[in-house]
C-alpha cells in the first residue's frame, strides 16, 4: 500500500483536506485526516473535454508524452480527422496506439464522416458503421454533429445515428456555430448536449439554456477563452475547458489544460470551481472512469505546488507516477506499422488556369485567431484571360485538391494569409483532408501540391526551388517521430511562411480549416466554393 500527503482537494465535496491518502491497487481505499502535512497540493488530474489528437501530429502515444507532464491524465477524443482518411480502421488505429501510452484515452463514433455531403473524404460512415461503433465498450460518446441543417431537417441518416446514441446510453457531442431561434431549439431537442463553437457570452448563454454544456476552446487557431470566460461567474456547472486543435509546438511550449486553469484563477476565479470546470465536470457527463480523489477511484491525480500557478510537480494515473517535473517515467513507443490513404497525381499549371466569368470576385476573408470567414467582392487581377492571385492586395489563389479519387481541383480566392512570395501545402485540411494549397502564384501552388503527392502526405511551404516539408506519413495527420523532433520542423516551416509574408499566429492552421463547411461563412471543399449560411455551393464571380 502507498500514501501520499499534501493539501488534498475535493472538488465533489468542494474543500480542501489536510491529510494522507492511501492506495492500494490502483485505487484510493482510504483518507486519513492530518495537521502535520508537506506543503503541496494534491488534485484531480486534468481532462481536455474535446481534442482532435490528429491536429497535434503526434500518434496518441507520442502526445501523451508531452501532456502527461502538464498534468493531463485524459482527454475525450474525437477521431474524425483519420475516420475521415481510412475509416474504422482509423479509428481503430488511434485506439489500439493511445493504448501504449499512460494517459486515459475516451474515443467517440465519428459522427460525420464525410463532415457534409459537399465534400470528399477517403471513407463514408453510415448510420449502421456508427451504430456499431456504438455498441463498443471501448467507444463512450457519439462524436461532434457538425450537420446541423441534417438534425434540424430530420435527415433520416443523421437521425439514426443520434437514436443509436441514445439507445447505447451515450452523451452526444455537438457542433454548431451561430445556431439560434427555433434551429437551436431542435438541435438540442435532439438530445446534444455540448458546443464548443461558441463565440460570444450570448451564443454560450442561450445553448446553455436549452440545456447543452459549453465547453470553452482555447487551440491553436480557434481562441474563444478570453471572450467566454466571464460564464464562470454564474454557469461552472456547465462549463468545460477543452484544446479542441493543438499542434505540436504550442503544445510543448505552452502546456495544455493546466495553462487554462493558471489563467482562470490568475482572473480571479475561485480555484476549487476551476478544478471542478477542468475534472469533474468532463469526468461526470462523459462518464469517464478517471479519479476524483474519492475513496474507490482510480488513484489518477496531480502534485501541484499551489492552487496559483498550478505547477505540476508529480502525475499519477492508477496509482502509478508516469511524469515528474516536466519529464514522463515510461519508454516511448514506436509503432510497428502506419495507416494511409493517398491516391493524388501531379497537377500542371494549366489546371488552375481561371477564366473570368463575371466582374467581381468572391474572396474568402480570414480573421487571424478564428475559423470564421468573412466573404467579400473584389475586382479580380486577371492576366492573359486567368484570374491569378494579386500580392498588391493580398488576395491569393486557394486550392482544394482531392487525394482521394481523380478530379478536377477546386479554385478559389483568400484575403489575409499574406504571402508575398511561394506556396504552402498540406493534407490537413479539415475534415476530409485533401490537399489545400494557397501560394502566390499558379507556378508555386502546383510545385507545393506536387512535393505534397510525392511525399503522400505533410505540410509544405516552397518559394521557388527552396522546399521544406514535414512529412506526415500516417494518414497525412501524423507522423510517428518523436514530439519535439516534430514540434522544430514545424516551427521551422512556421518561420518560413512568415519570411515569406504571413503575419498569421497559425497560418498552416488557419489555411487547414478553409476547407471545412460546417464553419461559416464561405469555404471552399474539393468540390467548390461554399456558402455556409445558404448551404449551397456558390459562384466564384458575379
């Protein structure tokens, strides 16, 4: 049997106990009351509320590596992104990896594969595959429902798949940005029961009132934070802390849920609420077997030095210490096979050629810091009967190319990426992952796109014949070197797009997510310009 001293913190019971706790396999069999304890702190260990594990490049088990030291010991994953390459074999690739790491894993049926019926993905996830996902021990929740226009116009197959979550018991997850009135009344009468797209107080307050929780994002391209935290004043039972996206060098640099909780009391709220936002509260409604310091828990908790700076001095999980001061106790893994989809050929300059069809311009217009996007009408630069992207005014061609099956790539032009010269690449690019491209000339988008096909998968920036790749060979997600061997390149290529012009906080982020529909206002998917408050593909000119 061991023990451990401290300050321990009941966040069921919301006090603190000077004492001793006892534990005995894996479990806490007991509390002893004590005066005469060491100076420090012993809380519930943190939990990411919704995380997309895909986004930080990092297998499971190599992420776990750097969010154990920051005192994470679960996180609720929606496996959406490699679901949306190779289907269940994805999913069950991320299972089978996060498995060889410490960290508790809770995995979701990806409930929108592909995100819309707009866009092409390497695989189709009907209502029978989700209801089957389901009906495993190993899946705990039905995954973000980014089709809302689907729940709320009773399409058959996006409300089989909410029926086969309420049949297994399961809490359903949602996604729906701006949705209000009567929408929003019939997406949570459909029994979802979170967000995490909310953008103001207002948006959070009337979800909340219809009964969802709202899980407060802070990512690496989407920071709702600042803006939402002012709900803890009156809605901590309702509120939840998640990452959502995080790539690798934010993550190592900036740590992870713990900075959320530092940042929430640093504004004057009171820690036990904090702690109860980022333990108890995901642990009760997800219905996670992950410790509360209670006796009969799993013994998963955190030494801290104060409830200040929440300095994370020792992680247990199970009653096992897997980190201390900022290094994890267990070997790496190395996995023994990966998992891919990529069937793209090279394109030619010619292909991206645009013809002028009308006098003004539909311009995607980004906002560093949101997934939102703006449209506006400009007047096109075009040169020998081709609109072509004009640096003067920051508006560059866009491209959406499918990896999966041969077809035609999709054009269309963004406002505020800020190239001056080059091209950047990736296959992340949410949530079908084709590949997306934005450069400043026809020349260099087809270049990036070609050393994204020869690599079958990565992020890219090129100017002329100077190329720096990351390559990410599972999935076009992931690659399976270690965090911080990751984290350099990446910041690396992140150096190169802002010498090459971008001011952008996350620019390979913010050009990942131009492709996804289901955020509005105006994205372009492997298919087309889209308009996300009509619903419907649109006109590139007028």
């Amino acid at each position: 049997m061991n023990t451990i001293a401290g300050h321990i913190v009941d966040v069921v019971a919301r006090q603190i106990r000077k004492g001793t706790l006892y534990i005995d396999g894996g479990k806490i069999v007991n509390f002893e009351a004590s005066d005469a304890v060491p100076d420090q702190y012993i809380i519930p260990g943190f939990v990411d509320a919704h995380i997309h594990i895909e986004s930080s490049m990092m297998l499971p088990s190599e992420f776990a590596r750097y969010s154990l030291p920051c005192g994470t010991v679960a996180c609720v994953c929606d496996p959406h992104e490699i679901a949306n390459v190779c289907g269940i074999p994805g999913v069950n690739y991320m299972i089978e990896n996060g498995k060889k790491s410490a960290l508790k894993y809770y995995f979701g049926a990806p409930s929108c594969v592909p995100a819309t019926p707009f866009d092409s993905s390497g695989a189709i996830l009907d209502a029978e595959a989700v209801s089957k996902l389901l009906e495993r021990d190993d899946i705990y929740f039905l995954a973000e429902m980014m089709n809302y226009p689907g729940v709320i116009e009773q399409d058959e197959q996006v409300h089989l798949k909410l029926r086969a979550a309420h049949k297994h018991l399961k809490p359903i997850d949602g996604h729906a940005p701006e949705l209000t009135g009567e929408g929003l009344i019939a997406y949570a009468s459909a029994g979802i029961t979170t967000d995490h797209e909310c953008m103001s107080i207002t948006e959070a307050e009337a979800k909340i009132a219809f009964g969802m929780k709202v899980l407060i994002r802070e990512g690496s391209a989407a920071k709702n934070f600042d803006d939402l935290l002012p709900l803890l004043e009156k809605y901590s039972d309702e509120i939840m802390f998640c990452s959502d996206d995080k790539h690798p060098d934010d993550l190592i640099k900036n740590g992870h849920i713990n900075t959320l909780a530092r940042r929430a009391v640093a504004a004057g709220y009171d820690a036990l609420e904090v702690l109860r936002i980022c333990s108890l509260n995901p642990v009760r409604h997800y219905k996670l077997d992950v410790g509360l310091l209670q006796q009969g828990d799993d013994a998963d908790f955190l030494v801290v030095n104060n409830l200040t700076d929440f300095d994370v001095q020792q992680t247990y999980i199970r009653g096992l210490k897997v980190a201390e001061n900022n290094a994890v106790l267990f070997p790496r893994y190395i996995p023994n096979k990966l998992i891919n989809n990529f069937k793209a050929t090279p394109l030619q300059p010619e292909q991206l050629r645009v013809q002028p069809s009308g006098d003004q311009l539909k311009v995607i217009v980004v906002d560093d810091g949101q997934l939102f996007t703006h449209s506006e009408l400009v007047v096109p630069k075009i040169d020998n009967d081709n609109v072509i992207s004009d640096t003067t005014n920051d508006i560059l061609k866009l491209v959406v190319y499918n990896r999966y099956q041969d077809m035609k790539p999709a054009i269309g032009f963004i406002k505020n990426i800020g190239l001056k010269e080059g091209a950047l690449a990736s296959t992340v690019s949410h949530d079908s992952h084709n590949i997306v491209a934005v450069g400043t000339s026809d020349e260099e988008i087809v270049s990036a796109i070609n050393h994204i096909i020869a690599s079958t998968g990565g992020i890219l920036a090129c100017n002329k014949d100077n190329v720096l790749l990351l390559p990410l060979p599972v999935g076009g997600l992931m690659s399976a070197e270690e965090g911080d061997v990751i984290a350099q390149k990446y910041e690396e290529l992140d150096a190169a797009v802002k010498q090459m012009g971008s001011q952008l906080k996350a620019p390979f982020m913010t050009v990942a997510f131009m492709s996804l529909l289901v955020i509005p206002k105006l994205k372009l998917s492997d298919q087309g310009l889209f308009d996300g408050r009509t619903y419907a593909f649109t006109d590139l000119m007028i």
